[in-house]
C-alpha cells in the first residue's frame, strides 16, 4: 500500500489558518518522493499571523499574498490522499487541519485513513526522552529542515522507513498490527477521526 505523509503549518492558533502543506509519498518498493509543497494563502477570516507562529516556520504574510488558497491547494492534495495511508507526526493536529480547512472553505472532507508516527516511534523507540520529530530523526540520523512543511513530510516518511528496516516488516498495515498502531478513518460528515478495528482493515 502506498503511503502519504502529511505536515501542515498555520499562521495562528486556528487549525483553518494553514499557510504551508508538504507531502511526501512512500511506495510498495520504499522509494520516498516529495511531489508537492506548496505556501497557502489562508482565508480571509483566519489570515493573521501570529508572531509566535512566524518565529516557529519562519512563514510571514509577505510570503503568502500570491500564494494559491486552500480551495485551489484542495484539488492537488486529493490524489495523494484516497487510497493511501496517511501519516504525520503529531497526526491528531495535521488531521485537525486538513478537517478544518475543507470546512471553512465548504469543501468536503476527504475519507482519510491515517496513523501517527510519534506513536510508532515511541513504540520502537521507547528509549528516546522526547519523541518530537526533530529528536526522532537526530537520533536516526535523517536530515531535517524542521517546520519547513516538504522536509518534515519526507522525515516522517523516513522515520516509517527506519521501523521496517529495524524490523524486517515491510508491510506497512503489518507492522502496525504488530506494535499496536492504531489506525484512524476521518470522517466527511463530522471531521473527526475514530479508531478503526481490525476487522475494518
């Protein structure tokens, strides 16, 4: 199963106010691509910019005045979204993003089914202090441009790839099932996530 890895930044405290997207794509044979990033342009009633964000991703209002909204963004990141597996670190807040966004633009919410990466970490890696993405990939070794949204897609998707290399499982809804990863499906009614069972897999 192809996989995509998702990270958004935002310019505040909402979930809708995303100015920043990157994905990275991981196919059946490991390859790891990053087809898309892109800055967005948020919304009119979600467009301030927090100085505490920009001192996290660097991102200013400058930055974004040409910059495709979320509407636009919307119909690029629909390929990679059906039919593959999601993942981000911090998954809740990038899920929480993704559902926001689409609602404060009226579009519908994609059938996403996803997993975290931070949990997958601290299964493997129980050792670590801190499981943030940066620490993660200090402590594997992968280079990472951190809150640059395209580097911290491809470092997730490199964190999975280190946990099939450790463990010889290269399936990647197998290693899951075997470090007790649960998988989400969001929803497009509500936009909230739940827990799906095994038997829905």
């Amino acid at each position: 199963m192809d996989i995509t890895a998702i990270d958004f930044e935002t310019a505040n405290g909402s979930p809708a106010s995303v100015c920043s997207v990157g994905l990275a794509t991981m196919d059946g044979y490991g390859s790891i691509e990053t087809p898309y990033s892109t800055l967005i342009r948020p919304a009119d009633n979600v467009s301030s910019f927090w100085p505490m964000n920009i001192s996290i991703h660097g991102i200013h209002p400058s930055d974004v005045a040409g910059a495709p909204s979320f509407r636009e963004v919307y119909l690029d990141l629909k390929p990679y979204l059906s039919d593959h597996l999601v993942c981000a670190h911090n998954a809740g807040f990038d899920m929480g993003c993704l559902a926001a966004a689409c609602e404060n633009c009226g579009l519908r919410i994609p059938e996403v089914q996803w997993f975290d990466t931070v949990i997958l970490s601290r299964r493997l890696w129980p050792q670590l202090s801190h499981h943030r993405l940066n620490d993660v990939c200090d402590y594997l070794g992968i280079e990472l441009n951190h809150h640059r949204a395209d580097s911290d897609a491809a470092g997730c998707l490199q964190i999975v790839a280190n946990a099939m290399n450790q463990t010889g499982i290269f399936d990647v809804q197998k290693l899951l099932e075997e470090y007790q990863v649960p998988v989400y499906s969001l929803s497009s009614r509500t936009g909230r996530s739940r827990r799906l069972k095994q038997k829905d897999k």
